[in-house]
C-alpha cells in the first residue's frame, strides 16, 4: 500500500512510505502459488496443506494469520511455544491437543526435539513432526499413554548429505527397527514422512531430495502395509512449488508469510 506523505511546513521535499504486506495479504500470494503449483502438476488443491511456520515470531502473528485462515502451524521448540500458548490463550486463539475440534488452530513441533523433553511436547503440541529416533518414538508413546492420547508423528528422513541436516537415515538399522516397532506404540499415530532439503541455489537439488522422499514412501508403504505413509511433509519458503510437483502433501512456510526471522536480542 502506498501513502502519499504531506511535506512538513517549510520543507520543499515530498516522500512515500511504502507499508509492507499484511501477514494476511502474504496468506493470500503463498495460497496462489500453491494452488498454481497443483495446477501445474495436475494435482487438486486440496491434495496439499499448508502450515505456516511461526517459530521465532510473537503470539499475535499466529492470531492473525489464524483471523486470516491458517490452521495449521509449525514451532521448533518447546519452551518458546509453551509461552506463546499461554499468551494465545489470551489473545483468544485456542490450540488443539487430543480430540480438540477443528475450530481450533493446530500446532506441531518441527525442530529437533530431545527425550527428555518428550513427555512436555506431546502435552502442548497437536503432533511431532521430527520424530528420529527409535529413543524418541517410546519416550512419546509413553507420554501418549500417561495423557491417554495418540500423539500424530512423522518421521524424518535425511535424504541430504548435509551434516547439520538430522534425521533418521534411509537406510539405517535404526529406521528399519522403528519400523518394525511402530505398530506396537498404540498411542502414536503414524502418518508419514518429513524432510529438510538443502539450501543449494540449483533448484534440481531439492527436486532430487523431494523425488527421493517421494520414492522411499512408496517402498515403506509396500513393506508396512499397517503403517500410514500418507502424509509427505516437504517443501519451504524457497521450494514448495517444487516439492508439490514432486508429491508433497504438507508444505511448511514461514519467511514468505511471517517475514524474515526476527533477529535475537
């Protein structure tokens, strides 16, 4: 939006200030390039969610892109959002957990998260979408089981040889074993894979790593016929449009709705 700014008396300049987007109006371009993305695929829209990513950013920016729509958001850690929980309380914004109507907003942890911290995460958080360890998974299903709920869980896989990237690796005896073990957590509900593709300015690497994921579920699914592979978490700010060509049902964005990251103090 454009403001035309008055001079100040006695001062022969004139200027414009420009405001940036509303978080609203940065919901409104992502969902077009979504659904130009689906349609480019030959994909329905609604095959695809979006979760807007609001780590790092205040409580009120999660009210308003949820006054514009949002239902689904992404936090990467548990201390932060078991503040901004209770600060959303009092803005209004209610957050599911356990059977919770769809009325309310849905939040899943997708950073890193430590065993120890298990048992708190799967109290503030709707699911867990870093699962990567077999240690993790029984830390949560225990948790489940004290809270009486079934936690949803995605597991993520490393299909970057980045080092800083976590996950389990695809071919790893620990994924085979958790695997093996997942039909016997009853109180985690599984629903399919996740992955963080490199930053690299060639868009065919994550293209590969997307296609990689997108392959691995198709074999995962065919060996573990009782386990749900339906959920592809995979493309970012930089590469949805990508990652919804290559299969991708849950896209994860948060600099193109919330803006750069706020910088620490």
């Amino acid at each position: 939006m454009r403001d035309y700014v008055a001079p100040i008396q006695g001062d022969v300049q004139s200027s414009c200030m420009f405001e940036p987007p509303s978080i609203a109006e940065n919901i409104r371009r992502v969902e077009k390039k979504l659904l130009a993305a689906c349609q480019r695929a030959g994909r329905p829209e609604g095959e695809v969610k979006l979760m807007a990513v609001s780590k790092t950013h205040p409580a009120q920016a999660i009210a308003d892109a949820a006054a514009a729509g949002v239902r689904l958001f992404g936090e990467n850690r548990v201390q932060e959002f078991q503040q901004k929980s209770l600060e959303l309380n009092g803005l209004g914004v209610h957050v599911a957990v356990g059977a919770d109507g769809d009325s309310a907003v849905h939040v899943h942890l997708i950073g890193h998260l430590q065993s120890n911290k298990a048992a708190r995460a799967a109290e503030i958080f709707t699911g867990v979408d870093t699962v990567d360890s077999l240690k993790l998974a029984l830390r949560l299903d225990e948790a489940g089981d004290k809270l009486g709920r079934r936690l949803p869980v995605l597991l993520e896989i490393k299909v970057s040889e980045e080092a800083a990237k976590t996950g389990l690796e695809p071919a790893s005896t620990e994924l085979a074993d958790l695997l093996e073990r997942l039909p016997d957590l009853r109180h985690l509900q599984m629903r399919g894979l996740m992955t963080v593709a490199p930053l690299d300015d060639n868009p065919e690497t994550a293209r590969n790593c997307f296609r990689e994921l997108c392959q691995l579920r198709e074999r995962f699914a065919a060996r573990y016929p009782g386990l749900d592979f339906g959920e592809l978490s995979m493309g970012m700010s930089g590469d949805f449009e990508i990652a919804i060509e290559e299969g991708s049902t849950l896209v994860r964005i948060g600099t193109a709705i919330f803006g750069s990251r706020p910088k620490p103090a």
